[in-house]
C-alpha cells in the first residue's frame, strides 16, 4: 500500500477527510514527532514541508507529489524538485480574502487616520486627526493580477475605486479596467494612487520595486507589500519614504525577517508594519485540504494535477 505522510498539525475532521477520499494509501501522521529523511522517501505523497525532503531526495525515494502549506516556493530546491520529477503544489489563493482584507485595512488606517486616534486614546486624549480622506475614486494598481489582486480589485470596487494591473504578458482580467505588461509599468504607476504589491519571487521580480520605482510614483501615493520581502529594495523604499517621494507604506513582509529592530522603518510615522501576518487566517488548513483533496480525486481520475501546480521554469 502506497504512503501518504502528513507532516501539518491537522485537526481530526480534516484527518478523517483526507483519510476517507484516499483509503488507498497509508495514512502516516508525523505531524509534531521526530522523522529521518528515510522515512520521507517512502512516502509517494507528502503534506507540508521540511528540509529533510531535501536529503529524502538525494537517496532512493518513492515521492511523487508534494502540497505545501505556502503560497511562494523560492524558499523551495526547485532545480532539485524538478529534476526529481516530483510534482508540488501550493496554497496559493488560500490566503487571499485574508490579505486582501488586511490591504483595505492599511489603506483605511492611512486614509482615515486611524493610527493618530489609536495613539491619542493610549493617552487619553480627544484628538481630530488632520487631513481626513476618502478612498473612493483613487486608482489602485496591483503589481500581479493574480488571486490575492483580483481579491484586492473585487474589495476596491466596493469602495468605488478604479483598478488597473500589470503582468508579465499585459493580459485582461475581468476584475481590472486596464492590465498593462511589466515593460510599460512606468504608464501605470503615473496613474496610481495606491500600488500594491502581490509579486512572487523570482530572478526577474528580485529587487524590482527600486529608486527608479518609487521615482515614478506621486509624491501622494500609498506602497503596499504583501507579496514577498525580497521584491523591494528596501534601502530604496526608506529613501523614498525620508524624501515624500510616496506618501505612506503599508508593509506585511521585508528583505530580512524579522525586520531588524534598527530599521528606520519602525520609527517612521508614515508607515505601518505587520510581522508577516497578512496571510494568517483561522480558514487556512480547511482551504488548503480542500485542493489537495480537489487534486487527488483529478489524479486518481488520470487527469492529473488541476489547480496550484508549480512551473519549474516561471519559478512560481
């Protein structure tokens, strides 16, 4: 009987459901408990992440597939993966609603002053913050279209906002008025009132956001970074900030994390940090079970892996 090896703390529902659509395999918690890297390579399917899949795949294994519980795989061995021949998909989109949701709340905390009133009932002071705005009729500009954007675009149409994207291709999607392709980004950005990042990371997105970036940005603009540290050069966006070139920064993840307790970046008043939370949400195991479940039942019926599979050569 062929092995499945789970390694994510699950509760029992979710157990009994991956057990019950796949009675033909072996069911291995090792969630919590000590493993070898031997034992990993009996496995044919494996649920979560570890470095010792690494060696698992240098020695004699047995693994085909791998759902991890993550969204971006740079973190990941994909030239090692790929020339495995085994198959990983992810948790993108899962987390979506969450980060979404945590964007409108950086904007709403910056368009609505929310930090100046949180700060002045810590003092108990009845204070009217200045500079009190709206964020109907800006224009947000996602960088990606994919499913954390397009959740972005289908909140920002309920704030009666206009969106606009950019990807690779310049490809419509429905949610946007307009999609530009990377190379015309500078056209986009000069329309932005908010630019929020969404990007993986990749050799071409690594260290895209730069000097040249924010450059092109109104001195009245909003930078949001809810896709992955590495993509902004952060010495850049610090200068940005110092400068007014960008009004304000809205940041979930950074080059280096935990972000460095010297970083300007804490103390800057026209910024908000969160320590990588934008994607925590209490749905986040169920979502994740569900496309793995999804995909299993497409395997088993030949049509192989439908949704969250990983391209070796885009890198996402």
């Amino acid at each position: 009987m062929p092995i499945l090896i789970n390694l994510i703390p699950l509760n029992p529902t979710l157990i009994s459901k991956i057990k019950t659509q796949a009675p033909q395999y072996q069911f291995v918690d090792l969630a919590e408990k000590d493993f070898t890297a031997a034992d990993l390579a009996e496995a044919e399917i494996i649920l979560g992440w570890s470095s010792k899949i690494s060696e698992a795949l240098k020695i004699s294994h047995k693994i085909k597939w791998i759902q991890v519980w993550f969204a971006g795989v740079d973190r990941l061995p994909l030239k090692e993966l790929a020339d495995a021949k085994v198959s990983v998909t992810t948790s993108r989109g899962v987390s979506a609603p969450a980060i979404a949701q945590q964007v409108f709340g950086f904007l709403l905390m910056q368009s609505r002053s929310l930090q100046t009133s949180v700060l002045a009932q810590a003092r108990s002071e009845w204070q009217i913050p200045d500079q009190l705005t709206e964020l109907n009729d800006k224009t947000v500009l996602t960088l990606g279209t994919g499913e954390i954007a397009r959740a972005v675009a289908h909140y920002a149409a309920a704030f009666d906002m206009q969106v606009i994207g950019v990807n690779t291709r310049g490809t419509s999607e429905a949610e946007f008025q307009t999609v530009y392709k990377m190379s015309a980004i500078d056209q986009a950005l000069k329309q932005a009132d908010v630019v929020v990042n969404t990007l993986p990371l990749t050799h071409a997105t690594k260290g895209i956001v730069d000097a040249n970036f924010f450059a092109q940005m109104k001195s009245s603009a909003t930078y949001i970074n809810v896709g992955r540290g590495k993509t902004t050069n952060e010495r850049d966006l610090i200068a940005a900030l110092q400068a007014q070139q960008i009004a304000f920064a809205g940041l979930d993840v950074f080059e280096s994390e935990p972000l460095a307790t010297n970083s300007p970046l804490w103390q800057m008043p026209n910024v908000l940090i969160t320590p990588h939370s934008a994607g925590h949400t209490n749905h986040y195991n169920a979502r994740i079970v569900a496309i793995f479940l999804k995909n299993f039942a497409a395997m088993q019926a030949g049509q192989g892996l439908v949704e969250n599979l990983v391209d070796y050569q885009r890198e996402y």
